[in-house]
C-alpha cells in the first residue's frame, strides 16, 4: 500500500494544471456504448475511478484502444447487459451504466452499488425515474434487473436534484420513443458536458445547466471525439492548499462560475481571488479569517466533493467555522484524522464545528475516502514537521498525481510505493 510523506511549510506559488473532470468522464465513458462508431475521449485522467469504468465497458464487450492522452471505445462489440458486481463495488458510480445498457439492450443487471465511504448512496430516483420511462425492474439477491419493451419518454419529477439519477434517465432517453423532461434536474457542470458530448453524437438534449433537461429520442447516435471539461473539485482542491499555506496560484481551465461557491467563501477567509476566463489567480498570506458558516448544497451551492478540503483550511484559521454537510451522512471520517494533528473538530451529526488553532503537527494519519485524503494531504501541507498518510488509494481515484501537481507548485509531497 502506497503512502505520502508530506513535509509541511512551505507556501505555494506557480501554476497548475487541471485533469479532465473525473465526475464528467465517467458518464462520458457510460455513453459510449450507445454510439452506433467509434467514440474518443481525450485526455481522459489516469485515475483508479476511470480505469475500472474502462473495464466495465471491456467486460460488456466492447474494444478499448489507447493512445496518448486518449482512448478510443467501439461500443458496436458490446454483447452483454451485466455489469460485473465485482467492479460495481469498486465503482458505485458504475450505476449509472444502468440508462446506457438499457438504451443498448433494453435490459440491465447490476450488483445493488450499496453504500460507501461516504454515505447510503441510495438509487432510488434513478430507479423510479427509469420505471416511468416503462422499464421493469425486481431488485432480488443484491441484483437490480432491469429490462423493457420499449423505453417511451415521460416527464419525471426528481424529488432531490440527484445527479447520477439526472444522468442515468438522460442515457435512457436518447433513443426512447418521444420527449421526456426531467424536471428539478441536477445543475451541475458536469450535466452540462453530458449534454454536449451526447449532442455530439446526435441526440437531442437541451435544458442541462437549469433544472428542466428536455430530451427527444432519436433513432441513432454516431461517433464522437470529445475532450471533456477540467476537474473544477480538482482546481478546488488545489486552490485550498494554496489558500491555508499561503502564496499565489494559478489555476487554468476552470472558470470562475464553476466555482463560485468556494471562491465567495475563501474570499471570505480573506484571499485575494482574480479570475479571467478559465483562469483563477488566487493571494494568500496563510493567515486566514475563519469563516462562520458553510452548507453544502447542490450546484451551485459550496459543493460537498470540496467540505473535506475546505475543513482542513478551517482547521488553522482564526476563529470558528461550522460546517453543515446538507447531502451525505458520514463525510465527517476525516475530523478524527485531523484532530490526531491537533486540529480542534467537533462533529455532531451533518454539523463539524472547527476552532481555529495556530498550527498543526505532523502525524500519521490515513485517508478514509477520496476527498478526505485530499484533506489530509492539505492539512499536512500547513503542518509543522512530517505527516505520513496511508490508504491513499483513495486519493488515486479521483487524482492524476496529487503530488506531482502540488510539487509543482512547491509543496513536498512524496510517495513510498508498497510500504
Ligand atoms: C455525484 O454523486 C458525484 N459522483 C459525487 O462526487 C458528488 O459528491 C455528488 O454527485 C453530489 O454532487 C459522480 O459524479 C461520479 P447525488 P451522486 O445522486 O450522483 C441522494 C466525488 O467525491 N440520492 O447527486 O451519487 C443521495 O443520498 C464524488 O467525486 C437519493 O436520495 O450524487 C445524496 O444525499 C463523491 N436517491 C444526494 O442525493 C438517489 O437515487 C446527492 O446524491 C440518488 C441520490
């Protein structure tokens, strides 16, 4: 198991680049089956999350072809409607595959993609939103499977703005029979890359961005070559660090309205933010303002995949920061962590509240989930002395290389391979 030995003090200053959006890609490499040629996806991430996706799409039975910053998928192989439930346990997000197996195939088995690090992860809008598109569905043994005579458009009401249920219903539509209109859909970017990708291939999508995605079937969708929006959690993340060691940084790729919540907060902490087109630059002196509340919330709300790392700021900074987690159950794992480098953390419930200390120390702590790991690599960053963080498979998931793009900044982040 890898480790990182993370020197603290030092202040950030430079520019960064972002990956492609991990939560953009994997619904991208989900589509892919439904395209009647050959679908490119550019600069796809080297990441744990989109490896097992690709193998889930090579297990259904499609090619898989990869070049440099690229792969290329021949959905047209695809024989089978199972997604393997040893990789829908590694990848929960994998029930998004449900729409575009069914649009394929007209039927779909997954492994129930059960709770995870984070929270209960229910699935229980994307099933009642693909039952009123006229599929079957018997939930027995662990096994949800699904199958319809035809899949017809119908107007679904989400009773939260779910994002993976926004998704797996618009892979459904494309080519059902007739209009369907998700109303209270997920805002996110990342609905909106969707839609672009799948306008691409031919569908007819529009709305995604607001909360009424309007989809009517075609009868066909053709290749595409796409190169999907940056990581804006990523760029977040990134930010953060530089924000609680102090320096200056600059982020390219992610505009400013895709973050907004987070910038509104660190300008807040007292950091001076610029933004220009898909470029941030972000001032910091590291002495930093608490600030009183956060919430998290769907788009474009503070965003929950940025809590954790928003936490490890608040950990050093003057005052006290109470921190409402509005959208998952347990994504506290990391407050006993950080009070183990003498963060001062109190959580009760969906509430941390974080007095602000002088400084932390450096201790061994481990990663319990993929941005709570990101958190402990910037509560080291501002630590005195080493901290040793385990378990970072976590962190491979969702990062490219954590540590060399805060290296680049200036940090000291090293990886011990198999310790
Ligand atoms: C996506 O997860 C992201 N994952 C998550 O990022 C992100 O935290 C989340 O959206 C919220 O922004 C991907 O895109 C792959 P949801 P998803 O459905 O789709 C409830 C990361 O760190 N809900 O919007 O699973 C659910 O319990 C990951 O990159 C239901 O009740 O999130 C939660 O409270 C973590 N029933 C809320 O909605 C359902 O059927 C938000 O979940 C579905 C969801």
């Amino acid at each position: 198991m890898d480790k990182f030995v993370v020197q603290g003090g030092a202040k950030l200053y430079g520019r960064v680049k972002i990956q492609a959006a991990k939560n953009a890609v994997l619904p991208l490499l989900a589509a892919s089956v439904l395209a009647d040629d050959l679908v490119t996806i550019r600069d796809l991430p080297h990441i744990t999350d989109a490896e097992n996706m690709l193998h889930i799409l090579s297990e259904l039975g499609c090619g898989i072809v990869r070049g440099d910053g690229y792969v290329t998928i021949d959905g047209r192989n695809a024989v089978s409607h199972e997604i393997p439930s040893t990789l829908t346990r590694e990848l929960r997000s994998s029930v998004f595959m449900l729409g575009s197996v069914l649009t394929r195939f007209r039927r779909a088995k997954i492994s129930y993609p059960g709770g995870c690090d984070i929270g209960l992860r229910p699935i229980d809008l994307h099933l009642s939103g693909l039952k009123r598109l006229g599929v079957t569905i018997i939930e027995e043994n662990g096994y949800v499977i699904c199958s319809a005579e035809k899949l017809r458009g119908a107007d679904i009401l989400l009773d939260f703005p779910s994002v993976g249920a926004t998704e797996n219903i618009m892979l459904a539509a494309v080519k059902a029979e007739g209009k369907t209109v998700i109303r209270n859909a997920a805002k996110e970017p990342e609905i909106v890359d969707l839609q672009n990708f799948l306008s691409r291939m031919g569908a007819d999508v529009s709305g995604a961005g607001g909360d009424t995605v309007e989809i009517t079937g075609v009868k066909r969708l053709h290749g595409v070559d796409y190169t999907p929006m940056k990581d804006r959690i990523e760029a977040g993340t990134f930010l953060i660090a530089a924000a609680s060691c102090g320096g200056e940084i600059e982020t390219e790729g992610v505009s400013e309205e895709n973050i907004a919540a987070l910038l509104h907060k660190l300008r807040e902490n007292g950091c001076k933010i610029t933004a220009k087109g898909d470029k941030i630059r972000l001032r910091s002196s590291g002495d930093l303002k608490a600030a009183s509340l956060v919430e998290t919330l769907p788009f474009p709300g503070f965003p929950t995949d940025m809590q954790a790392q928003y936490a490890a700021l608040s950990a050093t900074a003057r005052g006290t920061a109470v921190i409402v987690e509005n959208l998952f159950e347990t994504r506290y794992k990391y407050a006993g962590e950080l009070k183990k480098m003498g963060a001062d953390v109190t959580v009760r419930g969906r509430t941390a509240v974080i007095r602000g200390v002088e400084k932390l120390h450096g201790a061994e702590v481990s990663a319990c989930d993929l941005r709570g790991g990101a958190a402990l690599v910037i509560a080291g960053l501002q630590a005195d002395g080493l901290t040793r963080i385990s378990r970072i498979e976590h962190i491979d998931r969702g990062y490219e290389s954590i540590e060399r793009d805060l290296g680049v900044l200036g940090a000291h982040v090293r990886r011990e391979t198999g310790t």
